[in-house]
C-alpha cells in the first residue's frame, strides 16, 4: 500500500500538504524571478532570469504530473509546458546566429505544437468531468460558440491587419496569424472546461489564467511593432502562463461531490448566458466598425453571425431534448412511486392542517383490510383506523407545533372488535408547495407488539429469579424520574449486594447459590410496596425502585431497612441454614437526574456501604463521588497505553460441541499497565470509551488478531478452517472509520473476510438501530460474519435479530453458567438454540464450565461453545501449541 504521508522526526506529513507547500514555494519562487526578469528585461541577466522560470515550470510541471501518478491531461499539459519551452530556447539560439528573432523558424513549430498538446490537455480534462453524451456535445458546442466569437474579435483586432500584411511573406502572415487564432480556440477550450468545472477544483482555474496570459502577451506582440518596449511584460505573461501550466500539472483539485441542484442550475444560465452573450458579438463588430470608420468586415461578420446562429440553435435543441427527458423522468418516478404505495404495508396521507383530507384514503383502507368507500374526510379515517379522535387530535396537535419536526407514536386501536396496534408518523410539510399540508404514515404493529409482548418477560427479566433485569429496571427508573417533573415527588433507587454469596456459591455448590438467590428474590418482594420495582442486576447484585410522595429519603430509608430485616433471616439450603447480611446503598433523585446516574449514585453509596465493613447501609452524598478519580487515573494511563506497547491479546478457543474440534477463537484485550499492574476489560474498556480512546485501541485489536489469525491459516492448514471473533464496542459501532478500518486490517494481513467473526452486543445496538443497521450491513458487504453477543440480555432481542442481520447467536454465560449438575437445560437456553436455529443462525453458548453442562448443550442441538472447561484465554504460542495438537490429530485419523 503507498502511504499517504512522509515522516520528518515523529510528525506525520500528509503528501496532500507536502505538495500544497511545493506548489507555494514555487509560486513564490517563480513570482520573485518574474520580478527580476521585468526589471532586468533586455539584458544578459534578464534572459537569463528568463530560462530559470521556464526550466522551473518545466520541472515543475513533470514532478506534478509524477505526484499525480501519470494523469493523461497533467502529461499533456506538462508536455505542452516542455514544447514550449524548448521553442523559447529555439528562438534563442535563433536570436543569437541571426541577430534577430522576429523571422519564422523551428522554434514557431514547437511554440505551436505546444498550443497543441495544451488543446488535448483541455480537452481530456473537460471530458472527464462530463457524465454523458449530451452534457459532452453541450461542452463542444459552447467551445465553438465562444471560439467563432473570439476568433471575429482577434480577426478583427490583429489577424487581419497581419494576413493583409504585404511585407510579411505568407508563411509568416500564416504562422503570425495562427497564434491569435488558436488563442481564441484554447479560450474555447477554456470556457468547455469552465462549464463542467466542479465547485472547489483549481486546475481548471489555473489552466483558464495561462490561457489568458499567453493570449495577452500573443496580442501584444502582435499588435506593437516596438516589441522592445514591451519585452518585459509581454516575457511575464508568457512565463506566468507556463507556470501556471505547471501549478495545473500538479493534483491540487479540491474533493467535491456531485453538483447540487442550484449549483447546476447557475451553471447552466452562466453557459446559457455565454451563448447569448457570443452572440451579441458580431452585430456588436459591425457597430464599432461603424462608429471608427474602420474598413468594412460584413463579410466575417455576416458568416460568424450565421454560424453562432446555428450553433445557439442547437444548443437550444439539447436544452429541449434535457427538459423533455428530465419531464418523461419525473413521470415514471410518479407511476413508481404509485405503484409502490399501492403495494407498501404502510399507508400515506396528506392532511390540511384545517383537518381536511387533501390525499386517496385508499391506501388506509387497504392497510386495515377494510373498503375505502366512504372514506372522505378525516374523521372517517380515524374511526377506520379505531384510533380514539382525541388521541388522534391531540398527535395531530402536536405536528403542527413541531413545526415540520416529526411527531412518532404507537397508538392502541380497535378495528372490528379486535385490539390493535397503530404506528403514526406525522410531519407537517404545509409550507411545502409539492405537498401542502401534514404527512401521515400508518402502519399496523399490532404483530410486532404482540411478538414483543410475549417475549417481554423473557427478555427483561431474570431468567433465575423471576425479577426485572438491569435493561427494564433502568426503564423503570427512568420513567419514574420523568413522573416526578409531571407530578412532584422523588424516585430513590436501593441497590442491594448480598455479603458472604461468593462462600455459599463456592462452598455449597451454585445450586445452593441459585437457591439462595430465588429467595432473597421472594424476600425483597414481600419487603416492598405492590408498586415498587424489584430487579436483580447481576450475579447477587439486586436492586430496587421505591416512588416517594416527598423529596426526602424516608422512604427510601425505610424500605432499605426491611429489606436488611428479610435478608437477616436465615435460609435453610440442603447444606443447612446459612445467614447472609446485604450491603445497601440509597440514592434519591428528581426528573433533572438521569436514570444511570441515579442508578450509578446508588451503586456509589453501595460501594462505601461495602468499604465501611459490609452489612451496612449508607446514603448517596456527592462526596462519593471520589471513586471516579480512579477513572480519570485509568485514563492518564490509557493515553500512553497504545504506544507504549502495553497491550496484548490473549485468545480463548471456540469448540465444536458435535466432536470438541476448536473452530476458532475468540480475541480478548489485556492490559499491563507498568504503574497499576495488569487491568482487565472490565475496569479500563468503559474508561477507554467515555474518553474517545477506542477506536485506536480498537483498530490495534482488529489488526493485530487478523494478523494472528492469517499467520495461524497459513501456518497450520491441517487444523481445518479457524475464525478470530473480535469484540466492537459501541463507540467503534457509532463510528465511521470502523468499515475501513476492518477492510484495511484484512487487506494488510490476508486474512479473508469469512474467517472474521465481529461480535456486537444487544445495548451497543439499541442507542442509534438506524446507524447500526447501516454499519452492519456494511461490514456483512465485506464478506465478515457477526455474532451478537450476551443474547437475551440485552432491550427487546426479537426486535434487534428482525432489524439486524447477524450470523450468529452467543448465548450468554450467566444462562449457562447456573446450570448445575443433574439440572435440565433452562428453558430460555432452549428457546434461545431453537430460536437461532429457526432462524438458521449459529449458536454459541459462552462460560460452559462443566462436562454436563456441555452434554446438555449438545443435546440442545447448541453448534458451538467456550468456557473454562475446554480452556482458560490463551497466549498467542500457547494457542498455536492447540492447533498444532489438532493439525495432528487430524493427520493421526485422517
């Protein structure tokens, strides 16, 4: 791959600046020489002066044409820059044998061979920026329009005082003459160029004023016979010209998109206007003519009207020929258009914003299975829909206050005695004067809400314990804060550690532990009010939501008590009675706080509950807030981390649960930070995200594991097919370098995209669904494969795999984990396989730690699976040491 920047010490200069600055330093150069040469004109020093800037705009131009990588219009315009050149030295040496430079000779060939070469140039740099065939004849024509034009003007002007020239012999009356008039073709030229020139881009600029410096100084030498006088300027416009040249050689042209609608559209009056304009050239002549008294040119005039006449026609012709296609355009994206809101789920109506119905009710009607007959005003419309009118009224209400922002509700209906669930859209586009009022999309959810309906509990419960989880508890939470802004009062949130759980767990077995944790479950229940929320948050941390009528914490306070009196009661286990304290933290907030705040200052007055000796309960203060000093320490480090070299990955296998051959691995980041030691994911990944620091800690990760893992393929093809599964965080998820980033990793390391498994969590999915909809269907058009990760623990699962096309399903290990010896597979662990296997989706359960919890997976029909009974995450030699161990194997029995 050519890099894009060079390196001085350890700043990274882009080639783009690199060139930028030569190009200046040139013109500066060049502008500091001119001023020499025109100060020194007629003198030894002044021609020398003189080659200096054409040997500069010579080399210049070369060195551009190479930095561009060999464009064929930067070759032609550098050769024409060269053929001049070499017609300057010509003429020189001319000069010098014959004392004279004013006769014809071979430097005159190469003068005009390079008017030549510029004219290809031009021409190859127009049809480039042309999209089609009637834009390039469009092109043609205006170079001839403004070219029959400007060649009446020279005529007039110079070549025809140098044709009737008898003291001139024809061949320096024929070279004379064309000079004047291939300057009128470049102007032509130049204008084509103009005309499809992009908003921002300089070459066609810079060729536009060498054209016309050559032009002035080509007129000059023509029109003064005491060129002598004038050596100095007419030397300028000729050197300036060249470099010019040369600054157009050099890839300068600014990146811009497609032209705009009005930007097209100027651009066609200014080309329109230029057209009119040439042709106001020659009755403009013959009036000068007239007034002057100078010698009568009805002749020349007469035929450049005629041809201009002509030319313009055309053009109007193409004009016509665009508009009637651009019209015929228009009506098949119309017929489209009614055919696909004939055939769409949705329906659309246009509503004046006086509630008069401006659009087809039909496809409403066709979106509630109904007749549309009768259906003529609005009323009859929502009463089709079921929707209740003051519901309807009120979100119609609200589009016309938003202003032509959008207003998005689910509504509940009846329809024909059936409950009903009906998604608007509203956007008033009154002012619009294609539409003329307010756009409503209908759709019928009612299936989607019943799927969700049904899944709900699954989905945002614990599978253990019956309670909320940490997604609906933080729905909790947060609708409860917005209450308090409607209605007063406060919301306070108690979160709740179980101290002693880890010794049960381990002592007792995790059936013990899973016994315990279902009756503390039932114990915070009946601890709390009917209306409280009660959730368990992970592992044998719990939570619960208390809603007070004041703004104190008595309440709360209160709650937090009992439920410290319940869990001091000893539960009998098949071990015996065994007695666990709980640590309790309590923050109250109001409708400014967010919920993760107040669920993060809950955890912060756990956290000093379990500091001040466990068995505690303590009360949210901002001093609490100490511990995120740790955070920004994490921070300060992480910034030197990357360069450092303090980061490693380590790989944990992936198994076939059919015959236990590893089919991949899965990549995990390691952090050995040289001042706080060795930190896991868990503490710095969240740091690393919150400061913007993932996406080079994260592109690291990518190119690193794919470079693995191509090594591994390349190394060791009998150990079969083996895929690398990295984790993307959703910051990298929300960026739009990711895909790149990826499509560079595997071209640099050879890894192909199939063997790449990108794993995506169900909450980096759910902030922005459009974005990562996007971004996923990007990364699937690499040829990768995705996993989502933590299945089932995340918002609404059914509703991400129906927006996000994944590949495989990772159920997660605290559904697995649990399952203890003699138990059946859970029946969500079930659900979950069938449900990937319906969908013809690999399945991965994670943190299988047991023989029979990998028998009952098996058996599930589950495709795959990692944990700690196959193995701990491994270094790179000691997981290439397990597949040369399955290379063997494999020969042993192949």
């Amino acid at each position: 791959m050519i890099s894009t920047s060079l390196r001085y010490g350890d700043v990274a200069v882009p080639r783009a600046v690199l060139s930028r600055t030569a190009v200046a330093l040139a013109a500066v150069v060049t502008l500091l020489l001119l001023t020499g040469q025109s100060l020194s004109a007629g003198t030894g020093m002044g021609v020398t002066l003189y080659f200096v800037v054409v040997g500069l705009s010579v080399v210049l131009a070369w060195l551009g044409v190479r930095r561009g990588g060999g464009r064929l219009p930067a070759v032609w315009v550098a050769l024409g820059v060269t053929l001049c050149a070499a017609g300057d030295v010509l003429w020189q040496v001319q000069a010098s044998l014959t004392g004279s430079g004013d006769d014809i000779g071979v430097a005159d060939v190469f003068y005009l061979l390079s008017y030549g070469a510029l004219g290809v140039g031009l021409s190859l740099l127009a049809r480039n920026h042309a999209h089609d065939r009637d834009q390039r004849l469009a092109g043609w024509i205006d170079a001839l329009v403004v070219f029959v034009a400007a060649l009446l003007v020279v005529w007039e002007v110079s070549i025809a005082a140098t044709v009737g020239d008898s003291s001139l012999s024809p061949l320096s009356r024929t070279v004379f003459a064309l000079y004047p008039a291939i300057d009128a073709a470049l102007i032509g030229l130049v204008v084509r160029l103009l005309a499809t020139r992009r908003q921002g881009e300089r070459i066609s600029l810079a060729v536009a004023m060498a054209c016309a410096c050559w032009l002035v100084s080509d007129m000059g030498y023509l029109l003064h016979a005491d060129e002598a006088s004038f050596g100095s300027w007419l030397d300028s416009g000729w050197l300036l010209g060249s470099m010019l040249l040369a600054v157009a050689a050099w890839p300068l042209a600014s990146a811009a998109g497609p032209v705009d609608g009005i930007a097209e559209s100027r651009s066609g009056l200014g080309r329109l206007a230029v057209c009119l304009g040439a042709l106001m050239v020659p009755p403009s002549m013959e009036f000068s003519i007239d007034l002057t008294g100078a010698e009568d040119a009805s002749g020349p005039v007469f035929a450049s009207m005629v041809v201009l006449s002509a030319l313009v026609f055309v053009r109007a012709a193409l004009l016509l020929r665009g508009e009637a296609a651009a019209r015929a355009l228009v009506r098949s994206r119309e017929r489209y258009a009614a055919k696909l809101t004939a055939h769409s789920s949705d329906a659309v109506l246009v509503v004046a914003r006086d509630g008069r119905l401006l659009s087809d009710a039909a496809p409403l009607a066709q979106v509630m299975g109904t007749s549309a007959s009768g259906l003529e005003s609005t009323s009859d419309a929502v009463r089709l829909a079921g929707v209740d009118p003051e519901v309807a009224a009120d979100l119609f209400a609200q589009a016309l206050v938003a202003g032509g922002g959008v207003v998005d509700a689910e509504v509940p209906a009846r329809h024909r005695g059936e409950d009903r669930w009906i998604s608007v859209r509203l956007t008033d586009l009154s002012g619009d004067p294609d539409v003329g009022g307010v756009v409503v999309h209908v759709t019928d959810v009612t299936g989607r809400r019943r799927a969700e309906d049904a899944l709900a509990h699954s989905v945002l419960h614990d599978g253990l314990t019956g309670l909320a989880n940490r997604a609906l508890f933080a729905d909790r939470v947060g609708q409860a804060l917005l209450r308090t802004v409607r209605g007063g009062g406060s919301a306070a949130v108690i979160s709740v550690d179980l101290d002693g759980f880890k010794a049960v767990n381990d002592g007792l077995g995790h059936t013990a532990g899973d016994v315990l944790l279902r009756e503390v479950a039932v114990r915070l229940r009946g601890a709390v009010r009917a209306d409280d929320t009660v959730a368990r948050l992970g592992g044998d941390e719990f939570a619960v939501l208390v809603e007070q009528a004041g703004e104190g914490d008595d309440e709360a306070v209160a709650t937090a008590t009992r439920v410290r009196e319940v869990l001091a009661v000893p539960v009998v286990l098949d071990g015996g009675p065994v007695t666990v304290s709980a640590s309790v933290g309590v923050a109250v907030g109001r409708g400014d706080a967010g919920a993760e705040s107040l669920i993060g200052d809950a955890d912060l007055a756990l956290y000093a509950a379990k500091l001040d000796g466990r068995d505690r309960m303590k009360t949210f203060t901002p001093e609490m807030r100490a511990q995120a000093r740790e955070a920004r320490e994490l921070e300060r480090e992480l910034r030197g981390a990357l360069a450092g070299g303090e980061f490693r990955l380590v790989y944990q296998p992936v198994v076939a649960l059919a015959d236990r051959r590893v089919t991949g691995f899965e990549a995990l980041l390691r952090w050995d930070s040289p001042r706080l030691g060795p930190m896991g994911p868990d503490r710095f990944v969240p740091v690393a995200e919150a400061a913007g620091l993932m996406d080079p800690i994260g592109g690291w990760v990518l190119h690193e594991a794919c470079a693995t893992a191509a090594a591994w393929l390349r190394d060791h093809p009998g150990a079969g097919e083996v895929s690398m599964a990295v984790n993307v965080s959703a910051t990298q998820l929300g960026s739009p370098d990711l895909v790149g980033s990826i499509a560079a990793a595997l071209a640099a390391s050879g890894l192909p995209a199939s063997a790449l498994v990108l794993e995506v969590t169900e909450t980096a999915l759910v902030g922005d669904p459009e974005r990562a909809a996007a971004c996923l269907a990007a990364l699937r058009a690499l040829g990768v494969r995705l996993a989502l990760d933590d299945f089932g623990t995340g918002y609404s699962s059914l509703a991400h795999l129906r927006q996000f096309t994944v590949d495989v399903l990772k159920i997660d290990r605290s559904f697995v984990s649990g399952i203890a010896d003699g138990e059946p597979l859970p029946a969500i662990v079930r659900g979950t396989i069938d449900l990937g296997r319906t969908l013809g989706l690999e399945v991965l359960a994670e943190g299988v730690e047991h023989e029979h919890q990998a028998r009952l997976l098996a058996e599930g029909c589950c495709d795959t699976a990692q944990g700690y009974l196959f193995a701990r995450p491994l270094e790179r030699c000691d997981a290439e040491a397990l597949l040369l161990e399955q290379s063997a194997a494999r020969a042993l029995h192949g």
